[in-house]
C-alpha cells in the first residue's frame, strides 16, 4: 500500500471513503441532506463509536430519544450503543461528516505516538 | 459516560477534541494555518493513521519528500511511518482537519457493524 493517498470529494448525497482511501482504522462518509430530510432509519452500533461533524446548514440528531440540536461548528461523540437518527432542518439542509471508529481502539495520540 | 457529547468549534488556531468529546477510539483536531505559514516541523506516528481534510483555503502537504497540493474538498491518508508536514499556500490559508486513529483498527464497519 502507498504511504499515502488522495481523493476530492465533490458535492454529493454521500460519499464513502474507506474505500476510496485504503482507510485502516476509520470509515468516514461525507454526507448531505435537503432541507426537510433525514436519515430513513434508527440505527446502533456493534462496536463503533461514531463522530458527526457539522459543516454546513443545521438540523438535529435524536439520540435515545433526546434531540440535539445542530449547526455548522457542531461536532459530537456518539456511544456505540447509542440509538440514533439525523435530520436536516425544515427550511436548510445539512451537510455534515460522520467518523466511524472502533470504540477504545486509541491508545498513544499526538506527542505520546508521534516521532520527531 | 454520557451516551453522546457535543461541543462547538469556534474559529481558532487548532482545536483538539479527543477530551472535549471524550473520545476512545480517535483524535480529532481543527486547524487553520494562515497564508505562509506551516506546521514548524516533519513528524511520523508509531501506530497512528492520520486523515486529513481540508475544510477551506489552500496549501500543499509534503510526504516523504513528495509534495501533495491541497484544496477544500480534498481528502489524504497518510500512513503511521510517512514523514508529513503540512503548509498553508503562499496567498491563502488552509483549514483542515487532522484525524488520528490507529492503524488496522477498525474491524466491521456501517451495515457490517450497524444494528437497525
């Protein structure tokens, strides 16, 4: 595998890059939805924690039931076990990333894993 | 633990959000380099995958001695052992992201690892 890899990621509905970039430890897609839309389902993990970051737009994401209201700057940690579900605001859409990681997988990070 | 967290990145030189987000299986930072200026050192990982995206502007990441433009939209992964360092262009800055997590870490992944 080449010591590094590049991609563009141009508008979409949804661009997935593990793929694209050989990712070893993490999934991450790029996603938009249109105003007044969500993701069609609820959903949990097995073992991954996930990472939303807000990009542009607002909306909210339910997490067990509780809303948490979003907009460009937000970003969140979701458990695992978590239920969860995005939507895009009535009157703006969203575009936002979500990082998929194997929950407890980090050990070193920053100047504890790095070489000078 | 909480099931999920949130914060709000400001504008800011550089953001780490693995304690704000108590995260377990990443390290995420938001960074912003003004025009002309660079990251002021080479570094590798022992175990860390690193994935940059550039959120805004423009600059360029040398890895092992080859020199990689960037732009928004673009997205890299750099292996633990590449020797990276990242610029901001002559005339404009660069925003991006910095995500670290461990290499081969990740086992199943969406639908492999989502419970509806």
């Amino acid at each position: 595998m080449k010591n590094f890899e590049k991609t563009t990621v141009a508008e979409s509905a949804r661009v997935e890059l593990h793929d694209l970039l050989h990712l070893t430890g993490a999934e991450i897609s790029v996603n938009s939805l249109p105003a007044g839309a969500c993701v069609p389902f609820v959903h949990a993990h097995k073992q991954n924690e996930e990472i939303y970051a807000v990009l542009e737009g607002e909306g909210k994401a339910v997490i067990d039931g509780e809303t948490v209201p979003l907009a460009a700057g937000d970003w969140l940690r979701v458990a695992p076990s978590a239920k969860r579900q995005l939507f895009a605001a009535e009157k703006a859409g969203i575009k936002y990333l979500c990082i998929q990681v194997k929950a407890n997988s980090l050990e070193g990070y920053t100047a504890a894993d790095a070489l000078l």
